[in-house]
C-alpha cells in the first residue's frame, strides 16, 4: 500500500535542518502501524509525507502502486481527498454543524447523492456508537465524542489509508479507551491505518510500532497482537 525508499527531508534556511534521513518503510494493505518517537524525532514531518502533505527532498514513495514524484500540487490534492483520510488531535470539527453535518460533508463536497450520503453517515456514526447523538453540535459532545465524530468524519468516504495524528493526546483516560476500541474495530474491518502517537498504550493496539529518534527509523517491533 505505501512504500517509501531512502527518504529524506531537509528544511532549507540559514542553517539547514534535517528532518527525515534515509527512511526506507513498506506499510502492507490491512496493517495497523503506529509510529513512535519523542517530539522533534520527525514523526509528524513523516505523516505529512506518507499523507501528500509535504514532499520529501530525496528518495522515492509509490502509494497504492503508484510513484509520487513531479506531480503538481492539484494531483497530490486531489490524491489526499479521494483516497485518504485523516484525524488530529483538535478534531477539527465545523462548530456550527451538527454531529452529523460534519460527518456528511466530505460526500457532499464529492457530491455524493443525498440517499446515499444519508445511509454512509447514519452506517459511520453508528459504527462509533453515536447515532443517539447525531444532532448534537461539537460544543454538546464530550472531547471523546467529538474524537469519534471526526474519525467517522475521515472515514466515511472509504480512504485506502487513514492517518491519526496523536489522536488521543487532548483526551482523558476513558475518552482514549474509547478512540483506541474505534480504531481496533476499524482495523479489525481490513482499514489501513498509520498512528502516529506518544501514548505506548495506544501504540500496542497497533500490529507493528516503529520508532523514530533524530530523523531517523531507530527500531521496529512486532506487537504481541499481531501475533
């Protein structure tokens, strides 16, 4: 599914910061794979690559098959919005739409036909067990619930991929304990997915943690239930 091959970042200025050095890293279709790392260790400079967001200064990425190099800005977009989907930690949700408009809205920017865009939101929000709160708007939700709108919200449109930016960080002990069981039902479907977090409770949900230290892959470990 993702392939990356002797990746590296560096940030030009006065004095060149090198973010990402010589990453080589196969992600399989159907893994769980978390990404580790203490911060400034590049982990979200490598997200914003694997997710289209940014552009490596060396080495090569092929997604689904297909080599990322010279594509314009609208080809990467368009790229990210069909057939990716991403959730951070601010959640990001439209304040003044309801649970349920936020997670409608990317069909309808693909101008999904009503029918069926009511049937996908009504599937996803059951699926996170919020369909008792599906009128409520973000400031009516709980952190933990607000979390559950914006996965649903990522995932709705059916991404190959999806990508979670330390998820968790901005929600307490039993508000994680719900993302992490979201995520664990989303992978058990067949969902790829790429974590990148600080939280090792989370990370062991995941089949594979790899770990970053200074730009560079450092370890890679199996998780007990990939086993």
């Amino acid at each position: 599914m993702l392939l990356l091959r002797d990746i590296s970042k560096v940030y030009q200025g006065r004095s060149p910061a090198i973010a990402l050095q010589g990453i080589n890293l196969t992600l399989p279709q159907g893994e769980f794979l978390a990404v580790v790392g203490s911060s400034g260790s590049g982990k979200s400079t490598l997200l914003n690559i694997l997710g289209l967001l940014d552009r490596p200064t060396t080495g090569e990425y092929w997604i689904d098959g297909t080599r990322v190099r010279g594509w314009s800005d609208a080809r990467l977009a368009r790229m990210r919005n069909e057939t990716l989907g991403f959730v951070y930690q601010s959640f990001n949700l439209i304040p003044t739409l309801s649970a349920r408009e936020n997670v409608e809205l990317p069909l309808v920017y693909r101008q999904v036909p009503p029918k069926e865009r009511r049937h996908q939101v009504d599937l996803w929000l059951e699926r996170v067990r919020l369909s008792d709160r599906m009128h409520h708007y973000p400031a009516e939700l709980s952190g933990g619930q607000q979390q559950r709108v914006a996965v649903a919200r990522a995932l709705v449109h059916n991404p190959k991929v999806l990508f979670a930016d330390e998820p968790t960080a901005n929600l307490d002990g039993d508000s994680t304990d719900e993302i992490v069981r979201v995520f664990d039902e989303v992978h058990a479907s067949g969902q790829t997915i790429v974590l990148i977090t600080h939280d090792r409770y989370f990370a062991q949900a995941a089949d594979r943690v790899v770990k970053l230290a200074h730009g560079r892959l450092v370890s890679e470990a199996v998780t007990r239930r990939a086993n």
